[in-house]
C-alpha cells in the first residue's frame, strides 16, 4: 500500500480496501475555522494574533493554570467569545459523522473544546476530547463539580463563577497549559497500534502531548495530513499530504469515494 504524493483517488482506494478497517482521526482547531471559530496560531487571524486587549504576558497566558488563578478575568472575557451553542459543525465535521456511519471510525482525537463533534452526531464513546470541553466544570481548588446552567449564566453576565463550597474558582473542565490531559486520552493512545490509517485535520501540531499521537501508529499505517499549510513530520514511504481548506479537500475526497451526495445531506440536517 504505498500511498505518497496528494492523490486524493489512492487515498479512496485505500479507504474502500479491505485492508482499511480502523480509521483514527487527530483533529485541531482549523477543522472549525469555517463555522466562524478562530484557530489559536494563523497569523492574522487566530486568536493568540487577537488578545493583545486582554494586556497578557503571553498570548497562551489566557490559558496558563497559574495565570488564572491570578487573573480569571482574560479567560472569561474569552470565554464568552467561544462558548458553544452559538456554532454549527462544518462539512469535515459531516465527514467524521460518515465514517462513523460507515463503521469506519475507530477514534476521533480531538484538540477542539467546541464540541461540535457531538453536534455532528458523532457518538461520545469515539470521541478523545483531549484538551477537556466546556460540557462540564468544576472548582480548580476542591474538585466540586459546578452546575452547568451557572457557569452559563456566569459567564454570559461576566460575573466570575466560584465554587459555593469553598469560594475557588470555577473554571470549564478545558485542560490548561499545566494540567494534566484526561485519563481517557491516556487510556485511548494503545488502540493506536491497530490503525489502519491516520488523517490529521486542521492542527499546527505544536501542542504536546497530543502532537506525539501521530508517532504510535504502526510504521506501515497511511497518515494523511489535511491542513492549510503543511505541519509536522510527514515523511514516513505512505504518507501523504493535502495542503488547502480541508472542507474542500474532504468533498474531494468524499467525491472519490462516492460518498458526497451523502456528505451534503449530513451536513445540512
Ligand atoms: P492552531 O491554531 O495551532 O493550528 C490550526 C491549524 O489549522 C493551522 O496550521 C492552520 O493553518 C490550520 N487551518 C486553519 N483553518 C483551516 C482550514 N479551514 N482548513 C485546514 N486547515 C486550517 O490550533 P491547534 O493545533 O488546534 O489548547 O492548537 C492546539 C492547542 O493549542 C489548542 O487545543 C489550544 C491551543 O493552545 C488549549 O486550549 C489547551
């Protein structure tokens, strides 16, 4: 199965193969650009080019632990920008949901706390959310979960949520730079050895551990990057690389696989 270049037909080939069973997915924040979400490092554009009017350090300070507990006024002022609900999922996302449906997809690593891969009806147990979402929130100080409905409300009015046990703060369970990254991403990286191919969307791959995932797939596993620009180290004999928007390249790619009358109308219900 040797697979280099860009040719999106060898990689349909390959997908209809029977050699291809479990399909991984590592997805970053240009997967959600096209719903209208800022990435965090294009340079005009994202959101770390964009903070200077917080008067941070460092632009990743917005999500420093030790910053935060200081200063929480950046991150919710962020926080209102970004929070969900007011997004919907874009034609990757559709994609994903299709390789789910077509028993495809083994597991989707995401970088993304947008939860859109949800909305798109992709099932929580193929989900790696491994940067945390803001499903859920608790107290950084004593662990107690906080309700929902509070932190919505909370962040809405720009009041700073803390917990009604001790006076912590609350804080979205998204995993700040100096927090560890959920037992469900470390429990998840051995499956890895059974892929049968790798696509990587929308990611700079600059953020560990979650870049290293891309290391644990077997030696003769396809990975394919999908990405604006071209990241991270794809030269392994069958990888390949397709360099553009990836809702583009996924219709592409879709087309050749048959699939994208299908992938229109999952992306519109
Ligand atoms: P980055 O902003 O670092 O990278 C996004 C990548 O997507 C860039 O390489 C863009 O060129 C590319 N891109 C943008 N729009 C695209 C499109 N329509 N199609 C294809 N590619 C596109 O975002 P991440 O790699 O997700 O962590 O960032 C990783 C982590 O850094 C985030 O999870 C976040 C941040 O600090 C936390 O919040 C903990």
């Amino acid at each position: 199965k040797r697979l280099r270049g860009d040719d999106p037909k060898a990689l349909a080939d390959y997908m209809k193969s029977d050699q291809c069973r479990n399909v991984f997915l590592m997805l970053g924040a240009g997967v959600s650009t096209a719903a209208g979400i800022p990435d965090f490092r294009s340079p005009k554009t994202g959101l770390y080019a964009n903070l200077a009017r917080l008067n941070l350090p460092t632009p990743e300070a917005v999500f420093q632990i030790s910053f935060f507990r200081n200063n929480p006024v950046p991150f919710y002022t962020l926080a209102k920008e970004i929070y969900p609900g007011r997004y919907r999922p874009t034609l990757t996302h559709s994609f994903i949901k299709l390789l789910h449906s077509r028993g495809l997809l083994h597991t989707c690593f995401t970088q993304n706390i947008d939860t859109l891969e949800r909305k798109a009806g992709v099932p929580e147990d193929k989900i790696v959310e491994a940067h945390g979402s803001f499903a859920t929130q608790r107290c950084i100080d004593c662990k107690t979960p906080y309700e929902e409905e509070k932190m919505k409300k909370a962040i809405k009015e720009e009041e700073i949520p803390r917990c009604e046990k001790c006076g912590g703060l609350a804080k979205p369970d998204i995993v700040f730079f100096g927090e560890s990254l959920p037992d469900k991403f470390r429990a998840s990286i051995p499956s890895l050895r059974e892929a049968d191919l790798l696509i990587v969307i929308g990611t700079s791959l600059t953020v560990y551990p979650f870049a290293s995932l891309v290391y644990f797939v077997p030696e003769d596993c396809p990975r394919v990057l999908i990405n604006l620009v071209e990241v991270g180290d794809f030269d392994r004999p069958d990888d390949l690389v397709f360099t553009g928007k990836c809702d583009g390249i996924v219709r592409v790619l879709c087309r050749e696989l048959g699939w994208e009358e299908e992938l229109d109308k999952a992306w519109v219900e």
